[in-house]
C-alpha cells in the first residue's frame, strides 16, 4: 500500500460511486441555498438605494464570488464541503494529491457553464468512461471516496 497523501487520502482510493455523488450533489444543493441566502443581506442592506439597473447584475456577480469562494476555500482546505463530509468523500488531484487554489478556482470555473445548461456538466458523467463529472475532467480533480468507509449500497 502506497503512503497516505497529505489530507489523509491515497493515492489509489477509490472513485465515489455516481449514485452517492448525486446524493452528495442534493445535500449540496440544500446548503448552497442557505449561504446564499444568509449571504444575500448583507448586499441588500448596502445597495437598497443603488439603481436597480445597476444593482441587479452586481448582486448576481456577488452570489457568483460567494459560491466560488465557499465552494473553493472548502476544496482547498480539506478537500471536503460539509456535504462530501457527510457523504465521506473527498476531491483530490488525478494523481491524488490535495487541491491547490489554482485547481479549486478552474474546477469551480469549469462547474459553472455545466450548472447553468441545466446540470449538463453532471449529466456528462453518464456518458464519461470514468464517471467523472465534466468540470472533473477539465479541472484535472476527482471524488474519491474515504479511506476506511464502505461503499454506498443503495437502498
């Protein structure tokens, strides 16, 4: 067995299952919509009086640096949001290694077009001979499983 890698993961972990990424992706979601939303008033509370003209398309760019910024400081530091925690997963480099801020800011990068085409990005795993997600094949990442935990079964 090859040495652990720093964030306790090894280099030949397992990929996590499609089926428990799509359940991470769920719980994901649901606590993406509350920091948003927490993060939302400090923005209303500043711009109440600026041109809606103006700040609409500010506020939009805000959520966008907020998401990215939640989603890669927990890529970076950990490798895990609280959902792949939950999950027991983790987001490491193709050879295994722990995220740096560049591959957290493309993957993020990458991830966006394929949630706003209606989540084609995570559809491109069905067809992916891997499984990977598409922002996961550009950005050179990948999921991988927990050391040490069984594999989700199913219902």
């Amino acid at each position: 067995m090859r040495p652990a890698a720093e964030n306790g993961a090894s280099r030949q972990s397992a990929l996590a299952t499609l089926a428990r990424r799509a359940l991470g992706l769920v719980y994901e979601a649901l606590l993406l919509t509350a920091i948003v939303f927490a993060g939302s008033l400090p923005f209303v509370v500043l711009a109440h009086d600026t041109n809606r003209e103006i700040a609409r398309p500010l506020f939009r760019f805000y959520l966008v640096a907020l998401a990215g910024l939640y989603f890669a400081w927990q890529w970076r530091h950990g490798g895990q949001t609280l959902a792949m925690k939950t999950w027991r997963m983790r987001i490491v480099t193709r050879e295994g290694a722990p995220l740096t801020w560049r591959h957290a800011l493309k993957r993020f990068c990458y991830a966006l077009p394929g949630v706003l085409l209606f989540g084609a990005g995570f559809l491109w795993a069905l067809v992916d001979r891997e499984e990977l997600f598409l922002h996961d094949r550009l950005a050179k990442t990948k999921i991988i499983q927990q050391e040490g935990e069984r594999e989700f079964e199913g219902p």
